[in-house]
C-alpha cells in the first residue's frame, strides 16, 4: 500500500504525462507534445482532496506548499483553467494552515521551502500576468 503523502506527489508526477509528454502522430510520423488539460487539473484536484485527507499537519502543510509549486508551473505553462485566483486560493490555504504548525527545529525545512515558494511568488508578481497574486508571509 501507498501512504497518502506518496499518493499526492505520484498525482502531481502524473500531471506531467498529460501536459509536457511526446507521442508520435501515426499518420504523419511526427512527433507532437500532449497537452490534456482536463487530465492535468483532475490529477491536481486529486491531489488536493488528498492532500486535506492527511493527519500529520507537518506533512500537510509540506504537501500543500508542492501543490502550490505545480499549480504555479502550470500557471506558467498557460493552463486554461488555472488562474490568479485558483493560485490564491491555495496560498491562503497554505498559509492558514502554515499558521497552524509549530516553528519547531523539524519544522523548519517546510518553513523554509515555503518562504522560497513564497519569494519566488513576491519577485513573479512584478510581471503582469501575475498581477492579483495575494500573499500576506
């Protein structure tokens, strides 16, 4: 059996089968990349409920803050239904539950990752299509 946190980061491997994978066109024997949209975000929104399904809030919060990265990529990526206000959406969540974790030595490799999320985010809000972004930490 898989443990849930392995079954959250399996999904958002997945993802990449249906976004950036190569197939062959048989009839013109060229290659052309996947970009299955529907599939990408079914395999997040997985993710998601997953994700909120997990005890440990330390690995929650940690399988958030990955969400949160893949969602950005595919942002980057011009997913059709990923917008400013889904990636805000989950930064609010992040950071809810964030607030909920102790500043404990254990903790700290999840809170510096988030604060790395979060940097990234504050420098990407400079440029227009990441307008709206709302981050609070």
């Amino acid at each position: 059996l898989v443990k849930r946190p392995d079954q959250v980061r399996t999904l958002l491997l997945c993802t990449h089968l249906f976004w950036s994978a190569q197939r062959v066109n048989e009839s013109t024997q060229k290659s052309e990349q996947v970009r299955d949209g529907e599939k990408v975000l079914a395999c997040l929104k997985k993710a998601t409920k997953l994700t909120t399904q997990i005890m440990d809030q330390s690995v929650q919060v940690q399988l958030y803050n990955e969400l949160l990265n893949c969602y950005i990529y595919y942002f980057n990526q011009n997913h059709p239904d990923i917008d400013i206000t889904v990636l805000n959406s989950l930064i609010e969540k992040l950071q809810s539950e964030t607030s909920k974790i102790s500043s404990n030595e254990s903790d700290e490799f999840i809170h510096n990752q988030i604060k790395k999320t979060f940097d990234y985010l504050r420098q990407q809000s400079q440029v227009e299509k990441f307008q709206g972004l709302q981050i609070n930490n």
